[in-house]
C-alpha cells in the first residue's frame, strides 16, 4: 500500500485517503500520480470552512438586500409606510386600535400633508393622545395628525389634555417660527 504525506495536514495517509486528481484534457490522463496533494479529510475541512463563510456572507446580503428593498418600497408608499409604523409601534406598547392605508390617507389629505403643529412639510404620523401608559391613547385615526420630524421630537409624551396639547404646539411653532 502506497503512503502519501497531505501537504496541508503533513500527516502521511494512504493514497485511497486522497481524491484523485483532475485529468489532463490533452492526454486524457491524471496528473503526477495521480491523486491530488491535499487529502480527503484537510478538502472536506476546506469546503466546510468556505460554506460556513459564504454562508454568513450570503446572509449578509440577504440583508442587505431586503433592506434596499423595505427602503425602496417605503419611499414609494409613504402613507402605506406610516401606517405599517404606527400599528407596529402601537402593538409593542400595548396600545388598541390598527390603521389602515386609508385611514392614514384619509387624516393625511385633511391636514394636506403639513405638520398639525408648524404647518411645515409633515414625514409622520402623531398621536396625539400619547400611546404610552399614562397617556393611555389609541392608533385611531381621531387620534392621529401629520407632524414633522422636529415638532414630534420636541412634543411632550406626557398627555395633561387637548387644551395643553394645543398650547404647546402653539408655542412650538412660535419657537420654530423665532429661529427661521
């Protein structure tokens, strides 16, 4: 029995433990002796080790990938988008009610697009009742308006009526107004 050292392992095997080699198109015979330099075992290692990578990085950009695709789909349908949002936000915090794209249209329409509180181009959706526990409101349509980035950051989360919730938008929009 014919002994072959594997020239990744070094460990010396038998040649039945090494595949055999590619044939030479040209003379239709195996090259050298026949058997490739690396053994079955260390090649099987090799191929493992390169699909558990490929593997991640087919994940990866997997990834990548559906998120292009949720980016993309959200910048064509911005009102579906919101809506999505705001019933997947209401859900985590426990909150009642679902919104449909209609509903969100609907509000949206009402308020032409602008921010219920500064009148600037509005790019989501606010309760207005807050969704959080002490708030205690809905994802309703009655309790949701347009708002802007700026204004929802700068909105208290804390629900003391209509009549604060209106003054402090009022206030809001004077400060925005100041730094114009």
């Amino acid at each position: 029995m014919k002994k072959k050292t594997c020239k990744q392992c070094e460990k010396q095997k038998p040649t039945e433990s090494f595949p055999k080699s590619d044939w030479l198109k040209s003379k239709k015979a195996r090259v050298g002796d026949g058997f490739r330099p690396v053994c079955k075992q260390c090649v099987r290692e090799n191929i493992l080790a390169a699909e558990s990578k490929w593997d991640i990085d087919r994940v990866q950009s997997a990834k990548q990938m559906r998120l292009r695709a949720v980016r993309k789909w959200r910048k064509n349908h911005p009102i579906s988008a919101k809506a999505s949002y705001a019933n997947s936000h209401a859900k985590h915090i426990g909150a009642t009610g679902v919104l449909t794209m209609e509903e969100v249209r609907v509000v949206w329409d009402q308020y032409g697009g602008k921010c219920w509180v500064c009148g600037d181009s509005a790019n989501q959706l606010d309760h207005i009742i807050p969704l959080n526990k002490k708030g205690g409101g809905t994802n309703t349509p009655g309790n949701i308006r347009p708002i802007c980035n700026e204004c929802n950051h700068k909105r208290s989360h804390k629900w003391k009526g209509h009549a604060v919730a209106n003054k402090e938008a009022e206030l809001l929009k004077q400060i925005k107004q100041l730094f114009r």
